[in-house]
C-alpha cells in the first residue's frame, strides 16, 4: 500500500516539474444581500414543491399537529432533544427509532443548523434538534422548522455558519432543497425518489 | 469494461451509425433544449456569475500546481477523521483494493451511488468477476444495468430513452406489468425496487464530486435520495475518488456549490448535497475508506497545455450546448466521458493513439467554453491535441511546405500568383483528399491587398 501511495505521488511530483504559479489569491466573489431573507427563503424552497409555512414562535406545535392531520400522520419519529415547545398535540412521538422502525413511521420532525434564503435550501449538521442522518432520509415525510434567525442569505454565509460544526466535531451535513426527486425521465423533474416524498417547512418567528 | 473506451470505432465511424436513429435525435434535442432553458435562467439570475468562474477556476488551478500537498493533507485529515485512505495508481489496483474490502466482509452485495469515476475503471465489472453483485441505485444508472446499456450523458446517463422506452424496460424487469409511462409511475417502481436492498446493504460505494484537503471531508451532490442512502445506512462505505477532485479548503466548497447545480441540472440547488468527515460516532457507517485514483491523471497533469482539463467538475453544461452531441448523442465518443470534456479528457487519460479522432469531433465554435463553470477553454485544448495526433505522411509533409512558404515573404508572395493560376481542384487531389473532402478551398483573390496597396501608393 505504501508503494502504490509512493508510486501515485512520485508521478504527481514529476507531472508538475514546471511547478506552475497558481494565483496569489482567490478572491471570492461577493455573495448578493436581498432585502428579506426570510421572505426569499420561503419562496424559493417553495419553488421546490416543497410546502412552507410561517408561523410566530408559539405556534410551531400546532401547526405541526394541523400538517400531521392534513398527512394523515399519527406516529412521527422526532431527535431526542427535539424542544417540547415543538411537539405536537396528540401525535405519537418516538425518539432513537431504528433504521427499520424508521420505515414505518408516518413522518419525521426535526430543526435544522441553517437555512439559504438564495437557493431555498435547508442545511442539517446533526445538531441540537437534528438528530442522526437516517431520521431525515427513511421516512417519507419531513416537517423541518426553521427558526427565521437560522436563516442566511446566500450560500456562502451558510457555509461559515456551520464551518465551526465540521471543524471541531467533524459533524457531517445535509443540505436539503425540497423533496427527494430524479430528472431522469426526459429531464422532467419528479417529486419523490428514496427520500422524503413530501417536506414541509416550517418558518418560525416573529410575526410582521 | 477495464477501460472507458468501447468498441474500436472511430468518433466518424461511431457517428454515422447514431445520426442514422431519428428517435435518439429526438430524445437527445428535446433533453438538450430543456436542460440549455433551465441553466441559462438560473445563471443569468446571478449578478456575480463571471467572478464565480472566476474563482472557481483559480481554485482549481492553485489544487493543481500543489496536488501533491494537497493529496497528502486530505490524506492526514481524513485518516485523523477516522478513515482509511488508500492509493490507486491505476483501474485494477483500484478495483483490487475495492474487492477486496468487500471480501474481507464476506459480503456479495453492495450498493451504489451513481459514479462516473467508478464507471471509468469498470468496477461493476470487476466484481461481479469476483462474485459480487453491484447495484446501481441511481434511477437513469439503474435503467442502463438492467438493460446492459452503457451511459451516453455525465449528468443523465440514460437522456438518450424516452419515457416509452423506459415504461418498456421496467415492465421486463423490475415493474408491474401495467405500468404506465408517467414518469412518477415509473421513479416510484425504481423506489419499491430499491428500498429493501437500501436497508439490508452492509457496504456502500460511492464516488465524490469535491474532496477538501484541509478538512478530510467528502461531498456527494444527487437528487433522489439514493445517495443519501448509500452513504449513511450500511456498515461500511467505500469512496473512489480522482485525485483532482481536491479542493483545499472547505470555505472553497461553497464557490462550486453555486457553480455546478446551476450548471448542470439547472436548478439553484440540487435535492441533496451529503459531506462526511472521516466517522461519525452513531450516526452513519462505522467504517469508512477512500480510493485515491491516478488513472492517468497524472499523465494528464504532466501537459502544461492539456491540464486544464482537469479542472473539470463533471457538470456536462459542454454536452448540452454543443452542437456535436446534440446530434450524435454520446455514445458516438466511445468513452464514459463524452461531449467536448470527452474530447479533450479521454485523448489525454488513455493517450492521443487511442482516442486520435476525439479533438476533431467539434466545430471548435466555442459554446463549451462560454458555458464551462471553471473556463476550461475546451477549443485551446482541442486545437492543441489536434498538434499531437499522429498524421499520415502526405499531410504531415503538405504542412511542412506550407510553412516553408509562408515564412519567406517573396516565396508567400510568387505561391499565391501561382495559387491564382492553379484549378482548385488540383489542391484537393490525391493523398490530400483526406483533408480536404470536408473542407470547401476558398477561392483565390484576384489581387491581393498588399498587390492593391502598391497600385494605389503614390
């Protein structure tokens, strides 16, 4: 193994004889900064098919329990340390499902680490209220709250917000724009695949 | 397949028999039209689109000029992470160090996520030579397994069948025999296909589209879900990497988070981006191990003039504006990478001999160029591989005149008094008929300008 890692550098080693002068330094380009992030996230991850609601920071468990009952989910697999303010009335909950108990749920409920206003996508980093990466990919409904101050403008801010989490806990992460869906048939986009058929976002704050 | 190329034919022989199907031309220029529609509007929305090639292709250049740092610090974080890197000079050794992970697992099952790396050294192949079935899980891949076909697209492999053709195929195989060509009806037979084999696999494969250094991490880009899968549910994930998918440092990865969903499938984000760093206790697989491949990468890298090419980050926005492929598809090119990064990528990666008619298979008109990302300036490429072809003797010594001729002023100017005079035809004969049969000679000025300058000075 050694050799084979010797023999693969000494050719890169030779190929670059000319050591070429890469640039001094990447500029990286200037992300853009809309007016309303909030209002850009919603209507971009709407673009998605994915269903967006908002809703004041008191109202997150109703209306998780009003989307459950329009799924017609009565068990939903949650993360341990989901926040109690979130939980719906009247739903089962079940916290360390397995990979199999998983597929039988009716949906999964969880947070996120940040969201990007720019391209409507949600990004999970196995954080507080994420819970494990197989909770969000077998079952086939995700309700995702989204608190308003999670979200970011552009790409790259979300980038910096959830750097910290792979450097010092190597945590591994998701980005999640709408629901699972294959472009393979004629380039048609089709909602649904192996992941979540149906994603509901839930945008959580203050009220204007 | 150990090798990307298939079949001996060249890309004109390759062609005619693909312009000949008027249903491939028909899936091929509606898939095109659409896909050309979608990536324009995304990018145009983008204000800083120029800057971000820009970057992009200055990241890619300074991952090239310090590969070897690079590879040996991705090696460090990743290994510090938890995985275990290992080093393929070429397809077999990679195959062999794949194989035999999964032997030594007892294991005769794997997943995978769809992987142009994997296909160019024929794992698949490999495997079931060794008695391990491989399953592709990506819809349109899995459509090519099933059917024994070969991808003619890097993004959509199976662009060249319609929704009739693959209503067809899944009733054969894997569907109910009612099913209907709606295309949800059939991505939801491909999800009752594969969901048990999903939860039961012991051992993913996958590939990478980004690989950074400084971090370790790994990052699959995807729709479906499927690569989701592969990369968190089994025991055991083995990862193929091409060693110039690097990039140094993770605040780089959100540069070609906005370039490549953009301009590849045309949307703002793909679905799903997975990145994974090493191990992560309780969440995912307990085993993880990269596949370091050369390849003839490093061949590639050797060429001042040529290493561009492997800046390329597999978008295939040079297959749809590409006036070329949209008419002869990809399999004409005879190689898992085809469309203009085929022509300019496969030469390269298997040496001129074996790909010598590629760098002609193009108008050099420019689109890819315009479209490319990273600005791989594909035409420069192409031109420059075109030197590198082997010529026949008539030709090689037909250049040679005409650069004797034109490096002598009186000589450039008695030849074109004599080109005059000369029938056209008389160019276009014999052994330089080859050259000429696609080409219309221009006709010679009656006067040349510096001839009407020198009349008019007074």
């Amino acid at each position: 193994m050694s050799d084979a890692r010797d023999v693969l550098l000494g050719r890169v080693r030779a190929a670059l004889t000319d050591r070429p002068q890469p640039a001094a330094a990447v500029l990286l380009p200037t992300p853009p900064a809309p007016a309303d992030p909030v209002a850009l996230f919603a209507e971009r991850a709407g673009e998605y098919r994915a269903a967006v609601h908002r809703v004041g920071l008191t109202g997150v468990a109703a209306l998780a329990a009003e989307i459950c009952a329009a799924h017609g989910a009565r068990r939903l697999a949650v993360p341990q340390d989901l926040p109690q303010a979130w939980r719906p009335h009247g739903v089962e909950t079940t916290a360390d499902a397995t990979v199999s108990a998983l597929d039988r749920v009716d949906g999964v409920l969880t947070g996120c680490a940040a969201a990007i206003a720019e391209t409507g996508t949600i990004v999970l980093d196995g954080g507080p209220g994420q819970g494990i990466r197989a909770l969000t990919l077998v079952p086939d409904l995700h309700i995702c709250v989204v608190p308003a101050e999670l979200v970011c403008a552009s790409v790259s801010e979300a980038f910096q917000r959830v750097e910290p989490s792979v450097r010092r806990r190597r945590a591994p992460l998701t980005l999640i724009s709408g629901p699972s869906a294959t472009s393979d048939i004629e380039l048609s986009r089709v909602e649904g695949v192996h992941g979540p058929r149906r994603l509901e976002i839930v945008i959580a704050g203050q009220l204007s | 397949m150990s090798s990307a190329r298939r079949g001996g034919a060249t890309f004109p022989q390759a062609a005619h028999v693909e312009l000949r199907n008027t249903q491939l031309r028909r899936n091929l220029g509606h898939a095109t039209r659409t896909i050309r529609a979608k990536r324009a509007a995304v990018v145009d929305e983008l204000d800083n689109w120029q800057q971000l090639r820009e970057a992009g292709a200055a990241i890619k250049r300074d991952v090239m000029a310090n590969l070897d740092t690079y590879l040996v610090e991705f090696e460090r974080a990743a290994t510090d992470a938890g995985a275990t890197v290992h080093w393929a000079p070429d397809a077999d050794a990679a195959n062999d160090l794949v194989a035999g992970i999964v032997a030594g697992h007892g294991e005769h099952e794997v997943v995978k996520v769809k992987s142009l790396t994997t296909d160019e050294i024929g794992l698949n192949d490999a495997l079931a030579a060794r008695g391990v079935d491989a399953l592709e899980t990506d819809f349109a891949e899995l459509i090519l397994q099933l059917d024994g076909d070969w991808s003619s697209h890097i993004l959509v492999p199976a662009i060249h069948r319609n929704r009739s053709e693959i209503r067809d195929l899944l009733r054969r195989t894997i569907g109910p025999a009612d099913l209907s060509d709606d295309p949800a009806a059939l991505a939801e037979a491909a999800r009752i296909h594969l969901r048990e084999r999903f939860l039961r696999a012991r051992i993913g494969i996958s590939g990478a589209n980004f690989a950074i250094a400084e971090t370790g991490t790994l990052v699959v880009l995807e729709s479906e879900g499927n690569g989701r899968m592969c990369t968190t549910l089994p025991e055991v994930l083995i990862s193929v990497v091409g060693i110039e998918k690097l990039l140094p440092r993770f605040e780089h990865l959100a540069v070609f988070m906005q370039l490549l969903p953009r301009s590849s499938t045309g949307e703002r984000m793909n679905p799903y981006t997975s990145l994974w760093t090493g191990v992560t206790p309780g969440d995912g697989p307990g085993e993880m191990h990269v596949v370091l491949l050369d390849n003839g990468r490093s061949d590639v890298l050797r060429d001042p003039d040529g290493r561009e090419a492997l800046h390329c980050i597999r978008c295939s926005a040079c297959l749809n504006v590409c006036p070329v492929y949209e008419r002869t598809g990809g399999h004409a090119y005879g190689s898992i990478y085809p469309g203009p990064i085929g022509a300019i990528l496969t030469p390269q990666l298997e040496g001129i001999g074996a790909a010598a008619s590629l760098p002609y298979a193009s108008s050099l008109c420019g689109a890819c160029y315009e479209v490319c990302p990273v600005k791989i300036d594909i035409p420069r490429v192409l031109v420059h591989l075109r030197g590198l072809t082997p010529k026949r003797g008539a030709e090689r010594r037909a250049m040679r005149t005409l650069a004797w001729l034109f490096a002598d002023a009186g000589r450039y100017r008695r030849a074109q008094r004599l080109a005059r005079v000369l029938p056209a035809r008389v160019a276009g004969a014999g052994p330089m008929r080859a050259w000429t049969a696609g080409r219309d000679l221009p006709a010679v000025a009656p006067q040349s300008f510096r001839e009407w300058w020198h009349e008019r000075r007074p």
